[in-house]
C-alpha cells in the first residue's frame, strides 16, 4: 500500500511542479507558485512512504528515480496528440 501511495503523491506532485512553469502545455495558462510548494510537500510526503518502506539510502534512490523519471515523462506525454478524424 505504501508503494502505490509514494508513486501517486510523487506523480501528484510533479503534476504539481509542471502546471506551475510557464511553458506547460498541458494547461492554457500557468498556476499561482504557491501550487509548486505543494507539489514540494507531496513529494517529501512521498519520500516519507519510501523510507516506511525501505532503508534510508535506498529510499532516497527510489524517491530520486521515481522523481526525475516522472519530470521527464510528463511533459513528453503532453507531446501525444490524439487525432479525431483518423
């Protein structure tokens, strides 16, 4: 259960982070930077279920995968433009 709740508050949180930059594509316009503090504490919620989990280093090792893996994924998914007509 820690598992799934550490990936979801991580994709929660870089969801967070992303809308908040102001070249996003996923949103029209950009949220307040207030949102990008949240997403912060989501992902130090998120490392909290890691080390529930693991021990102290290799929590951190997959809080930092999970982390930069979903920072390069979510703007490349923004990328996949589904086409209706076709």
């Amino acid at each position: 259960m820690f598992q799934i709740s550490a990936c979801l508050l991580t994709l929660i949180g870089v969801v967070l982070i992303y809308v908040t930059t102001r070249h996003q594509r996923l949103l029209s316009t950009s949220h307040p930077k207030i949102i990008a503090m949240l997403g912060g504490c989501l992902l130090l919620f998120a490392l909290l279920s890691w080390m529930q989990l693991l021990t102290t280093t290799a929590a951190i090792f997959v809080w930092i995968f999970t982390f930069i893996t979903m920072m390069i994924s979510i703007p490349f998914s923004t990328l996949i433009r589904f086409r209706r007509g076709k």
